[in-house]
C-alpha cells in the first residue's frame, strides 16, 4: 500500500509541471490572466463611483433634448451654489446638476476623505468639517463616503500603518513657498516610508525621500527670487525614435471626479494636488521646487555625453506639480487643462534632469507624464537627452594589427 502510494506521489510531481492550472486554464478560455481581470474589476468599480458623483456638462436641454442652451446665472441652494441654464426653444430653466440624492457639496466630501486619511477619526472629522463650511456630516454619513469612494482613494489600504508610523499632524506637512507666487509644497511622509519598505525596487529610490526632507530645511529661496522659469524656456531637443505614449489611466479619473468640485478654474491645480497627496496611493509630493545651474548642464553634456542644446548664464527654476513613486520609477506629473492640445516634453525633461542632479538617481529612474481628465500622455527623459549610437561591426584582433602593418 506504501509503495502504491510513493509511486501516485511520483507520478504527481512528475507530471504537475505539464498539468495546466486553474489560471491557465482561465487565460485559455477567456484570453485574460487573473491581473487583466483584477485591473479590469478595479476599473469597474471606480468608473462606478464617477457615474454616480459627476455630473456631465449640460450640453442638451432634458425637457425637448434641443442643444441651443446658454448659462442663465446662478441658484444659491442650501449647501452650494449651482450653475443654471436657459433653453432657447422651450424658455425652460435647468441645472447640470444629475446626481439625485446627493445634498453635500462635492468638494466638502473631498475634505472628509482627506482629513479622514490624514489619520484622523471620524469624530475628528466631523468636527473639523463643521468648523471649516458651518455644515453638520454625521460620523455615518462620512463612513459611508469613504465606503463609496474607497475603490479611488487606495491609500485607505495603507491608513492603518502610515497612522502607526506618524501623527496626523506631522504625516503629510506641508509649507507655503514664496517664489514670485505662491505654492504649497507637500510631503506624504507615510508614503514615502511605506513604499521604500514594501517594494524592493523603491529602495534604490531613498535618495528621493532625503530631497524632500531638506527642502523643509536648506530650500534655496533665493535662486527662485532671481532665475528664469523652465516653463518658459524654449529648447530644440532632438526628439527622433521618442515614444510618446498615450493612455487613459487612473489619474485621468481622479481628474475627472475632482474637477467636478472645483468651481473656480483658478484652484484646480490645488484641488487635484490635494486630493491626490491625501488619498492616493502613491503621489509622494506636491509643487517641488527645483533647479538647473549652468554648471549642471556643462557636466551632463562632458560626462554624461547628454545632448542638451541649451546654454544658459543663469539659473532655471520650476516647480513639479505632482511626484509619484511606483513600479521601481520615479514619475513626474504635470497637469494640464488640455493636455491633447499642449506638449510640455521640454519642460518636463529639464525637471527631470534637475530632480536627477539633486537627488543623485540616474536618468533611467525618471518617467514624465501630462495629462488632463481625458487624455495621459508619458515617455521617458532619458530618450530625449541620449541617443544610442549604432554599433560598428566588431573586427578580430589580429585583423587589426594586419591593418596596422600595412
């Protein structure tokens, strides 16, 4: 009976590397692995949570469907101001407003879901929102915010640690930056904390944590008084054999759901900055001011061999809108309200050139991103700035001293 038994086990462990598995046999069948299908769930769920937040432009009117319709002022409801608009044909007043049943403002709910993965409770939270808009959300109506929303707002997984790691007061500082204008600099110090733990291909990155850290400190305030802006810089990189790819992505729908609270164009960058810092789950910093000497293009194009046609007798200074980290990379984001329009590649290479000087990251740890409600757009720096150069065929050693003689 023992020997019947040693000789089934054999035969299994012989035979199970040829046998398929369940997802192998799943893949067969339906063409998609378990991670095609978990993306696409994931997908689902937050497009799920878009249709029942947002609310479209009006671009028809819902009693006689006719699209000549313009802006008739604006209806001051209880909690919020509202957009109206008036149809042409049928002299009908509407709203855009087609979300039914929601009585809070958008960007209240917004507040909630951060100061809530801030680390506060739900008490805390409540109180806070009263202080801030003189509005009442029960402790239950907050909770069941963060339920719906918690397929777009991933950091609520990592909550629980980043909170046994730092206070809510000191988790995500932020400090207010006066270079000609001013921008709020932010740090998620969990995130950074938790990313470099549980990825081994962050760990390379830790120099970029170090960065954030000093500009708390050693900010040089005074090469933002005085130098010239990246964004306004003009360079002719080479831009032959760069892939400039385009995607739809989770950022495209977090843009989507923030923009609909925003109602003044002028704090959109705030908002998405905001929102995305607090609630998602790998956004690591927010408005990071950086620079280029011209010593630091000198040494990149002797050393580095990086072709950079640029020559400048000052510094360039900017300031990266969101920095990420993920998947081993390092990516710069910068939003723009119509990013199919607008190719800011000169502009995101010099932050990615600086960020790789001040950090001390090769070039090849950066990726850069655009990108809008709609459209996502990213490619790599180091594309731009270096070229492979073909190889010449390799010639035997002995061939080359016949050469030589002769």
């Amino acid at each position: 009976m023992l020997e019947k038994l040693k000789q089934k086990l054999k035969e299994y462990l012989t035979d199970r590397e040829s046998r398929p598995v369940f997802s192998q046999i799943r893949e067969a069948e339906t063409g998609q692995s378990r991670e095609n299908l978990d993306q696409e769930n994931q997908e689902n769920e937050q497009n799920q949570v878009l249709e029942k937040y947002c609310c479209s432009k009006s671009e028809s009117c819902p009693y006689c469907l006719s699209k000549k319709i313009v802006k008739r002022g604006k209806r001051k409801k209880k909690m919020e101001i509202v957009q109206l608009y008036l149809c042409k044909d049928c002299s009908k007043t509407f709203t855009s407003q087609a979300v039914k049943g929601r009585h809070y403002p958008l960007k209240l709910i917004f507040d909630c879901l951060s100061i809530y993965n801030m680390g506060y409770g739900l008490e805390e939270t409540s109180r806070f929102i009263k202080e801030k808009y003189g509005i009442a959300a029960k402790p239950s109506t907050i909770n069941n915010w963060i339920a719906d929303f918690s397929p777009l707002c991933k950091y609520s997984r990592m909550r629980k640690f980043g909170k046994k790691l730092f206070s809510p007061d000191k988790i995500a500082p932020g400090i207010s930056l006066y270079h000609r204008q001013i921008y709020k600099f932010r740090i998620h110090r969990a995130k950074l904390a938790l990313l470099l733990q549980e990825d081994m291909r962050h760990i390379k990155l830790a120099p970029l944590a170090e960065l954030l850290e000093a500009i708390f400190a050693e900010c040089p305030h005074h090469l933002f008084k005085d130098g010239q802006r990246i964004s306004e810089v003009k360079v002719n990189f080479n831009l032959n054999k760069v892939i400039i790819r385009e995607k739809h992505n989770f950022a495209n729908r977090l843009a989507k759901l923030i923009l609909q609270g925003v109602k003044d164009n002028k704090f959109r960058h705030e908002e998405l900055q905001k929102f995305f810092i607090y609630n998602d789950s790998v956004t690591v910093a927010t408005e990071v001011p950086v620079y280029l000497l011209p010593e630091d293009i000198e040494h990149m194009e002797s050393q580095l061999d990086f072709e950079i046609p640029l020559k400048i007798e000052k510094v360039l200074t900017g300031h990266i809108d969101l920095i990420q980290m993920r998947n081993g990379l390092v990516h710069i984001l910068d939003y723009k309200s119509n990013a199919a329009k607008e190719k800011p590649i000169e502009q995101l290479t010099l932050y990615a050139l600086a960020m790789s000087r001040l950090t001390g990251l090769r070039l090849h740890e950066f990726k850069c991103a655009w990108f809008d409600e709609k459209n996502y757009y990213e490619f790599y720096p180091l594309h731009i700035v270096y070229k492979l150069r073909e190889r010449q065929p390799r010639v035997p050693k002995n061939q080359q001293q016949l050469a030589i003689n002769h």
